[in-house]
C-alpha cells in the first residue's frame, strides 16, 4: 500500500512567533490549532485525531485533548524531538487511508524565550557526556561541523554563508523575527560558543506555534484553500547521544530522503524549494549532502557565495528558518508550514515562481532523528 497522494493538509497556521508575552505553550499551541481550523474551514468537533509533541510536557497529546475539550479517537505523541511534526503527517496518512480517523490535528506551541529565554527541554545530559560539561545541545553540532571541516575541508565562510542566506530570505518575511542585515563578517566576527560555532552559527530562542489539519485527498478539495498532499514520507534514527553515533559526517537524511523521494517518485532536481531543519549552519550543509543536492563533501560549496540564498540555485528555508525566522525550541513542524504557504503561493515576496514540490525535513535529538516529508501540489498526483 502506498501512501503516495493519499492525504492532504488542507489548513494551516501560526501563531505567536517571536515573543509572545503572558501565554503559555499550550496557549500558543491552542491559538495555532484555532488558525489552521479556520484556514480549513473545520469545526473543532470534526477533529477525530490529535497528534502533538510540547516541551516538557510527556503527556502532552492527554493535555492537548482536555485542553481543547475533545475525545479523539486516537492521540499521537510520539517524541523524537523537532522532527517529530514530520513523523505525525505520516501517521496521519496511515490513519486516514484506513479510515481510522477523518480529520487529524498535528500542532505545537513553545513560550520558551519569555518564559526562560534560553532552550527548555527535558533531557539531561548523557551519562558518559556529562563529566566533559558539554553545552547541551551545542557541543554535539560543534562536533559534527569540525569534523566536516577537518574531513572535506568545509571552511568558516561556508558555514556563515548558510546564516547570511537565512537572513537573507528572512528579510523577505515579515513575520521573521530578526531582519537587520548579516553578512558573512558579522557571523566570523560573532563571540564564539562551542568551537566552531559561532553565536550567529545558531538557530535563534523565540516563542511560536503552529497548527496543521489534513484529510483524506477524495474531500482535500472541499475545503477553500489549495489542498497540500503529502506525496512521500521517511524516517531514518542512527543514535541518541553524540557519543554513540556512527559517523559524525553522515545522517539519517541519507534514510529517510531516499525512502521519502522514492514514495514519491521524484529526486532532488524535481524539488522546487527545500526547507530544512537549521538548529545550526552545519546542519544544513549535512542535510543538502545527505538528502543528495550534492555529494558527501561538498556541502560548503553548495552553499557558498549565495547557493541557497534567494537568486542561488536552490531556495532553501525560505521564511528565514530557524536562524533568523523562529525557533521556539522544536522547528519542524514551521518547515511544513512554510512549504505549504510556498505551494499554496502565500509567501508574499520571498515566493518562489511555480512551486510545486516541496521538501520539508525534521531533525530530532542530535542529529539523531531525520524525518524527510515531500509534499505536491495537485498537478503534482
């Protein structure tokens, strides 16, 4: 059984992005289902299924249902950190296709930088990371981006180039959170937090949320947005902790991309605009090689000099990502938002002309877990 085309989000939303002052996640998370509702034209009372992933609440999928006052058939709250938005579209799909449920809800919503001002999450340190006092999870990027660099030859440029183009397309976006200028001096110049990466080399601490609903395909198209099908879908998981991961080089992008285009039927010349999961410049020069728009290696050259900035040769976090947009502790579910407004042509000026496939692409733990979702638009089926 493919699931190819099966499902469709059919309603979208944000809300509270950057500083969202006297509300709590589940707040935030509330706002943002109201929105996506509204944007698809669906009663609370239609939602039969919930799937969603808070900060620091382990039985988050309980609390959202009483929250919203609802008795879903099934409750989803499956934790692989920010990746975890991406892995509930493809359980929303299996649940639609065998009719299990008819209307699934997948939301998210973090108040951590008014409510703490740095990264909140219930992790503690790995036993045998602990006694070196890492900066957690700052440390385990640091390892991964020095030994890109000392492997291929990645060079700090590179890697601020990647922070340059977020701002770039940040500007673009006026909901992004930080829009001044950046060049690739202000991000080498930035103070220096777990060699080598910079301040500017990490993804940003904001409030936000964001809601998604999705249907069954046969009904996407009654509902008054352009429906957004899920084409392909795949997840790859290589380690918990740094310490124990295989190659600091590789991740489970190489996974979960070939199992997602192959779903799909596409590979990654096809794809008209990438959003990917940017917690640190490194990642996404790990991600582009893994998901195959280069090869191993040459990453940092992919994206040098303005690659994936807007007018390079492949459009790459569109909104600003997590560097310059928003990043409230978990992003990925603001990587299908994002691809869904590109589809949909609601990007306003950072829309890119006939978009009409889209990845979108989760990264949970460190690098641990990779979650790779291809969406179409209809004449993409």
């Amino acid at each position: 059984m493919s699931l190819r085309g099966k499902a469709a989000i059919v309603g979208a939303a944000l809300a509270g992005c950057g500083e969202a002052h006297g509300k709590s996640a589940m707040e935030i998370t509330v706002e943002a289902v109201h929105g996506a509702l509204a944007d698809a034209v669906v009663s609370l009372g239609d939602v039969d299924a919930i799937a969603t992933c808070q900060p620091l609440d382990m039985l988050s999928g309980l609390t959202l249902a009483q929250e919203l006052g609802l008795n879903p058939k099934f409750t989803m709250n499956n934790r692989t950190g920010g990746s975890s938005f991406l892995s509930h579209t493809l359980w929303a799909a299996m649940l639609l296709e065998l009719r299990l449920a008819d209307t699934v809800l997948i939301c998210y919503g973090s108040n951590q930088r008014t409510a703490s001002g740095k990264l909140m999450t219930a992790l503690g340190l790995p036993t045998y990371e602990a006694p070196y006092k890492p900066m957690f999870p700052l440390s385990s990027y640091a390892l991964a981006a020095d030994r890109h660099m000392t492997q291929f030859g990645t060079t700090r440029e590179q890697l601020a180039d990647v922070a340059v183009a977020a701002r770039a397309w940040a500007q673009k976006n006026p909901e992004a959170f930080i829009r001044d200028p950046l060049t690739r001096e202000d991000v080498i110049a930035s103070r220096l937090v777990s060699d080598p990466l910079r301040v500017r080399d990490c993804c940003l601490v904001t409030d936000g949320g964001g809601a998604l609903v999705m249907r069954r395909a046969e009904t996407a198209k009654d509902h008054p947005r352009p429906p957004v099908y899920l084409l392909g879908g795949g997840e790859g998981t290589t380690h918990r902790d740094i310490s124990e991961v295989p190659d600091l080089t590789v991740t489970g992008a190489a996974q979960s991309g070939a199992t997602a285009m192959k779903m799909a039927g596409v590979k990654p010349a096809d794809i008209d605009v990438v959003q990917l999961y940017d917690a640190f410049t490194i990642n996404v020069i790990l991600f582009l090689e893994d998901l195959g728009f280069c090869k191993k290696g040459e990453g940092g050259a992919f994206v040098e000099n303005g690659g994936i900035a807007p007018g390079g040769h492949l459009p790459v976090n569109t909104n600003g990502g997590g560097l310059s947009c928003v990043h409230p502790g978990m992003y990925g579910i603001f990587t299908l938002v994002e691809a869904v407004r590109q589809l949909r042509g609601d990007a306003g000026d950072r829309q890119i002309d006939g978009a009409e496939l889209a990845m979108a692409h989760g990264n949970g733990g460190v690098l641990s877990s990779q979650v790779t979702n291809i969406l179409g638009t209809e004449s993409t089926l």
